[in-house]
C-alpha cells in the first residue's frame, strides 16, 4: 500500500510530494484495479491543482476584496478582518481518508454490510474546504450607545452580514451551494430563502462550544469550492486559542477515524487502507519530517514556510484589517 508518510522524510517540496504520491498511487491502482485509489488520485490531483496552477486565486481573492470595500462602506463602525487558507496536504489527506473511515463505519453499523465504492462516493462527495476564507468582526466598545450589550449587537450584524454575502458574491462569478445541517434549521435572523445554504454553528455549536457561520460557494470562473465562515471575535477567540481550538477539534476528529473494532479486518480494503493511511498520519513525527521550507521541533512548536500542515494563506491582502490599516485600494 502507498502513503503518504513514504514521501515526507526526502527534503522534497510540496508540490513535488504530491506530484510522486500521486504518480505512484495511481498506477499502483491501475494494477490492482482499485477504484477507491483512483477516486484518491483525483482528489490528490485537485489539491496539486491548486497549488500548481494559482493565478484564479488572485482573481478570487480579489473578487472577495470587493466585499470587503463593501463592508468597509457599509459598516463604518465595525473592525473586522478577512483571512483566507488552502487546506494543508496532511489535513487534506487525514480528511479524505477520514471521510471513508467514517462513512463505511457508520454504514457498516447499520447495515452489516460494505457500501460500493459508487455508493461511497456519492456519500463522501467533493471536499469543499480545500479553499476557506473567514471574515471576523468586532465592535469597538467606543460605539456602543448606552444599554447596548456587545455581543447582540455583534450578532445582529453578523446575520446581517451573513444575508448580504451570497447575493454580492453570485454578482462576482460564485455560485450558493445548499450546505445545511441535517436535521437543524438556522436562526431565524438568516434571511428564509438562504436557510438552506448556511451551516448555523452559532443557533447550533458544536457540543464543544464551537460558533460560527458556515457558507459554501462554487467558483465558477475557477471551477472549484470554497467555504466561508463567518464569527465574531469572540467566536474567533474560542475557537483559535479556547476549548474549541484547531489543534483539539483535530485531535476529536483523530478519535472519530480511530474507530474500527466493529469492522472486521481484511474485509474491505478501502476501509482498511484509508484507516491505516490515517493512523500513520496521527503517529506522525513532525520534527524528523524533511519537507522544504518546513521546519518542527515537536508536534505543537512547527514552522510550517509552505502549507505541509498548518495550511498556506492565499490572501494577498492578509495585513488588511479594518481599523488597523484603513487602505484598501
């Protein structure tokens, strides 16, 4: 079986990491007929799509650049700023594999059988935060009037915000994506007609505590997704560097993978080789990692130079944040 740990430890770039992965699995797959494999490889080659081939994200970049402006008119009174990230080649990788491990669980438990590779795929489809841009805001306690709580205020513009997002964007190139959580409506501050296409983590957080609001575009100049998340700063906070930070919703989604013991070993490969990619990417020791412009003491002090694990920011306009740095042409 080929992983992606086989590539990490020549002093390779990343790009160039994905381009031997991807060349080696897909032929391996081709001998052996396996399907899961080539779905793999088309994922993969999307991923080095984009980093090989760059130049639509300025255009993008650039096309959320104006609704910046437009908040910056609108919202005189607000600070906030716009990031923007291309999922790390671990995360995406973790995340692909992950996927299959949960979906084949899952329907395993219920059905005590094997879902086609067809079936998986539908289940699994296209992964829509390769791209993701978030917009934070925050309201300087300076313009709050009297008797004015924060933190509804903030919301209030938040959802406010979040209403005029789709409309503006589909007037730059993007398409909506319907993108709800199963089973759980939205708050009743997002305009009715675009419940269906956001994922209200703030009516709904994580049992973790995490907040935000989650959209999904198709770009359809670059043909490709990208997910937008909308917080407010203490949402950021919580999320960033509280109980509900990156490093420990990974560390979940680890256990959620870890899963097999209802899942008889040797009974479906796919399963079991996306579990064993997954597993050999949780043991992984990034300070013996030989990847160009990246650098680990540990697993929690790493100098990632090239989007290997923390993900590579796309914006070229990152210093931008409303209040510290007015300019915007």
């Amino acid at each position: 079986m080929i992983t992606l740990n086989d590539y990490l430890y020549s002093g390779d770039t990343v790009l160039k990491i994905l381009q031997r992965y991807h060349n080696d699995l897909k032929e391996d797959a081709k001998k052996t007929q396996n399907g899961m494999d080539m779905i793999h490889c088309n994922f993969l080659l999307q991923l080095m799509e984009l980093l090989e081939h760059n130049d639509f994200l300025t255009s993008q970049s650039q096309r959320l650049r104006e609704f910046y402006k437009y908040m910056s008119s609108e919202y005189p009174f607000l600070a906030f700023t716009f990031k923007g990230r291309i999922k790390s080649l671990i995360r995406a990788e973790q995340k692909f594999n992950g996927n299959i491990v949960e979906h084949v669980y899952d329907y395993y438990e219920k059905n005590t059988s094997f879902p086609s590779i067809t079936e998986l795929k539908q289940q699994i489809g296209p992964i829509r935060d390769l791209i993701a841009y978030r917009i934070v805001i925050s309201m300087p306690v300076c313009h709050l009037k009297d008797g004015e709580k924060r933190e509804e205020i903030e919301l209030k513009y938040l959802y406010e915000i979040a209403n005029a997002l789709p409309g503006f964007l589909e007037e730059k190139g993007f398409t909506s994506e319907i993108y709800g959580i199963p089973g759980k409506e939205p708050s009743e501050m997002i305009t009715e007609s675009l419940r269906p296409y956001y994922r209200d983590y703030i009516k709904n957080p994580s049992p973790y505590g995490y907040k935000s609001l989650h959209i999904t575009f198709y770009d359809n100049q670059s043909r490709s997704y990208l997910e937008v998340q909308m917080r407010t700063k203490q949402m950021d906070d919580y999320a960033e560097i509280g109980p509900a930070h990156h490093l420990g919703y990974e560390k979940r989604q680890d256990k959620e993978r870890s899963r097999r013991d209802a899942v008889p070993s040797g009974e479906c490969t796919y399963f079991d080789e996306a579990y064993e990619r997954g597993m050999l990417l949780q043991g992984l020791d990034l300070a013996k990692v030989d990847v160009n412009m990246f650098g680990a003491v540990n697993n929690q002090l790493v100098n990632d130079g090239c989007g290997l694990y923390r993900g590579r920011l796309i914006l070229p306009y990152e210093h931008l944040s409303r209040f510290q740095n007015d300019i915007i042409d």
